[in-house]
C-alpha cells in the first residue's frame, strides 16, 4: 500500500470513529475499521475517475458534511 493510500484510509478511519461515537454506537475494533475504511477509499478512488475530481476533495466533503451534521 502506498503512503498517499495509507494517509486516505487513516482519515477515512478517523473519521468513522467519531461517526461512530456521535451516534454513541460501539466503536468497532481497529481490524473493522481498516476494512471500512478501504472499501470506502476505493469507493472514493471510484466517484473521483467518474467525476473527475481527486480523493482528497471527496474526503474533505465527507468531513465537511460530518461537521454539519455535528453542528445541526
């Protein structure tokens, strides 16, 4: 796996945790985690050939969409 695909999933990992902990549900172990998370970059590797835009800014929508819903 290559540094730029580890940073995307340890993000994307964070950013599951405190879902997770918003909805006060049990955070998975760490093994889960990864395994969401990597579905979920792929997932976004996906949604940006289509669109033609790159991982980073779909993840920085995804936070930026957690954000709000924090706040809301």
């Amino acid at each position: 796996m290559g540094f730029i695909r580890d940073q995307e999933e340890r993000l994307v990992i964070g950013l599951l945790t405190a879902k997770y902990q918003k909805k006060n549900l049990p955070v998975p172990d760490i093994s889960e985690l990864k395994r969401q998370a990597a579905k979920i970059v792929d997932e976004a590797h996906g949604i940006a050939r289509e669109r033609g835009k790159n991982v980073l800014s779909i993840v920085k929508d995804m936070a930026e969409d957690l954000r709000k819903n924090r706040r809301g």
